[in-house]
C-alpha cells in the first residue's frame, strides 16, 4: 500500500484528528500540576458536582440527533438534521433552566453540599455550548474536515487550561473551573463554525420544516433509544459523584473525579481519534452492504498495542506518579488508579467502537446491556457505604462489573459486525 493511500485511507484522518488531539490532552496533562496547586480537591469536587448536573442536559443537548448527520448520503438531508439539533439545542438549554430554578436547592441539598447552589446558574449556557459544538463537530466528521476538529480540539483545550489557571491565580476558586470548561468549549465550536460557514451555509437554504419533521421521524431511534442510552450512561456517572459528595467526602470526589480525567487522557487522544473517524467509514461501508468486521479487528488490534503500555504504568507506579506530579497530597488518587487500571485498559479498547450498534441498528439491545452495568455500578458504590467499608471496597467491586462487562461487549461488538 503507498503513502499516498495510507493517507487517504482510514490511517490519515486517525493520524490527523490524534495529532490535533495529542496536543489538546498534552495541555491538559501539563497544566495539571499547576491547578492541583492552586485549586484544592473540595473545589475539584465541586466542579465535578457542578459537571454532574450539567452533562446530563448537555449529553441529550441535541436529542442525539447531531449523531444522525453523518449517517445520510445527501446533504439536503443532513442540514436539516442539523437544523434540527439546533433547535433541540435550544429547548434543552431552556429546560435546564428551569431545573435550576426550581429543584437547584434540592440538588444541592442531595449532593451534600450546599455550596452548589451558586454555581448551578451556568448550568444552561454549558448546555447551549455543548449542544453547538456537538452539532457542529458530527459535521465537520461529515465532511471529513478531520484538520478543522484538530484544531478544535487544540483551542479548546488551551482555552480550558489559560482560563483555569489565570482564575485560579486570581483566586476565583471552583467558578473558575468551570468558566474554564464554558469558555473551552466555546472557542472549541468557533473553528468548526467558521468551516461550516466558510464552506456549506449555502445549504441553509435547502432547510424545510416538513423535511425536519419527516427526517426527524425516520431518525427517531436516536433520541428514543441512543438518547437514553446515554443519558443513563451520564446519569450514572452524575450519580456515583453525588453519592462520593454525600456518603464519602466532597475532598475524595475531589481526587476521583480527578484521577479519572487524566488517566482517560489517553482515551482522548487515541481512542476518540479512532473512533471518530471509523464511525465515518464504517457508516460508509455499512450503507454498501460491506463487512466491517475487518476494520473492526484491525483497528482493536492498534488500539491494544497503543493502550496497553500506557495503563500499565499507573497500575505498577500511580500513587508515585500522582504523588511527584500533583503533590504528596494526591498520592490517594493514585492508588485509585491502580485499583481501576483494568477497566480502564479495557474501555480504552472497546469504547472507540461502540458506534457500531448504531450504524447496524442494534441500539435497543446496547440500551439495555449499558443499563444493566450503570446499575451494577452504582450499586457498587452504595455497597461500600451500606457495609461501612471505604471508598476502596467500592472501587474493587467497580473494576470486577466494569472488566466482565467490557470482555463481553467486545465480543457483542464483533459478531454483530457482520454485514
């Protein structure tokens, strides 16, 4: 095989979006020691109590319809979709709202915490945001602007990195945080908008509210079945850092939900890459009627080589890692990454292929094995608390639910791959 088909094939865009997205998780990695200085883990907790509320409105931000865009063969029909998340996106941000306003009390008082309630506010333009750059970002997939994401990426991350350290040298504490995840999130839409602008706001004119209703029909699957799907999926995750918040500490959310952002890094750069662009052409080849069990497999086997050196280290050194990075203090985070680093290997590898029950229209079948597993985990976490053991006892049942569910979705992944 040549360069030049190497390039054109599925090996250059993976190379193209993980180039852009290595740099954007490197910053992340390299501010990291600096903001463990200036923010304390309580104000990490709060972040990721604040997060918890607001990725559930901002994962179903689009009704999922943003994942539709890339699956129609003509643009007509992809713009209304897009027009159609849109408006989603919209009534979304508009609900949230209301949530705030009349339950942001309670949701504080559950978590825990009362210190909450203030920062719930910005909860709705985190959705709005989010709701723009997933839109945007399954366009440019679309379109197979695989540099536009890249930078995306990079600007996004850099905006979360400059704006969470300047605040934090100015002492804004846990808003600061979040502004930084607004604002990263904002300058990561604007390269993805400008391209669509640039290159497509002609087909604007091809949106018709008879074709987002029709589109929105035949599509339906996704906010009826993916939309759960992954609103269970956040849900959990929201869930298990309320009950950290409320029957363990505010300081260990602090270090879990920390050490689960960096030791995911990986993820970010390799497996979202992968993922991203084998959506795109395996959606094409599934619409010819091809195999995709090949591609499936090749790219598994990358993906294994890659992950599999990365989550050793911090099963054999984390709490050293964690400990001369972040500081003796967050030596405890990395003894959490040592108790998950086998789920961790594992979802690295299965996760940049779980598009493949929605482009074989498996997604009822996936709802329900997922919904299975995210109650398994929250009950993992309640079962450390209800049999007053730690947070460890927790994480060990988390890692035994999380490895057998990942060995059995990977094989799911390859047998219903074939055309």
């Amino acid at each position: 095989m040549t360069g030049k088909h190497v390039k054109s094939g599925f090996f250059g865009p993976v190379l193209t979006i993980m180039s852009g997205s290595t740099l954007a998780q490197l910053i992340p990695l390299l501010t990291e020691p600096i903001l463990a200085r200036l923010f304390t883990p309580m104000e990490f907790g709060i972040l990721a109590l604040f997060l918890a509320v607001a990725t559930i409105f901002a994962s179903v931000a689009t009704g999922r319809y943003e994942m539709a865009v890339v699956l129609p063969s003509k643009d007509e029909e992809a713009i209304n979709l897009l027009a159609l998340s849109l408006i989603i996106t919209v009534f979304m941000t508009m609900l949230s709202g209301l949530v705030v306003i009349f339950f942001g009390e309670n949701i504080a008082s559950w978590a825990g915490n009362s210190d909450l309630i203030s920062f719930l506010r910005w909860v709705p333009l985190f959705v709005f945001i989010s709701g723009l750059f997933q839109t945007f970002n399954q366009w440019a997939t679309r379109k197979k602007s695989y540099r536009n994401i890249a930078a995306s990426k990079i600007t996004q991350s850099s905006t979360n990195g400059a704006v969470s350290i300047g605040t934090g040298y100015a002492l804004w504490g846990s808003i600061g945080l979040i502004f930084g995840q607004i604002a990263g999130w904002f300058m990561g839409f604007v390269p993805l908008f400008v391209k669509f602008w640039r290159n497509d706001r002609n087909l604007l004119s091809l949106i018709r509210k008879s074709e987002v209703k029709r589109l929105a029909q035949i599509y339906s699957d996704f906010p009826r079945i993916n939309s759960m799907h992954v609103l269970t999926d956040i849900g959990q995750q929201s869930l298990v850092n309320f009950i950290i918040s409320r029957f363990y500490s505010g300081e260990i959310l602090g270090f879990y939900s920390r050490m689960i952002r960096i030791v995911k890094v990986p993820a970010g750069f390799i497996g979202a890459a992968v993922g991203q662009v084998f959506y795109q052409k395996a959606s094409e080849q599934w619409q010819k009627d091809q195999n995709i069990r090949s591609l499936l497999t090749n790219q598994m086997k990358i993906v294994g080589i890659f992950g599999l050196p990365i989550f050793i280290i911090p099963a054999l050194f984390g709490p050293q890692i964690f400990g001369f990075v972040l500081g003796e203090a967050w030596m405890v985070a990395g003894q959490y990454a040592q108790l998950l680093s086998p789920w961790l290997l594992l979802n690295f590898l299965i996760s940049p292929f779980s598009y493949i029950p929605l482009i074989v229209n498996r997604q009822k079948r996936f709802f329900m094995l997922s919904l299975v597993m995210n109650i398994l985990v929250i009950l993992a976490f309640l079962s450390g608390y209800l049999m007053k053991e730690d947070i460890f006892f927790s994480l060990i049942l988390l890692t035994i639910i999380q490895v057998v569910f990942h060995l059995y979705l990977g094989w799911w992944f390859y047998k219903i791959s074939k055309a």
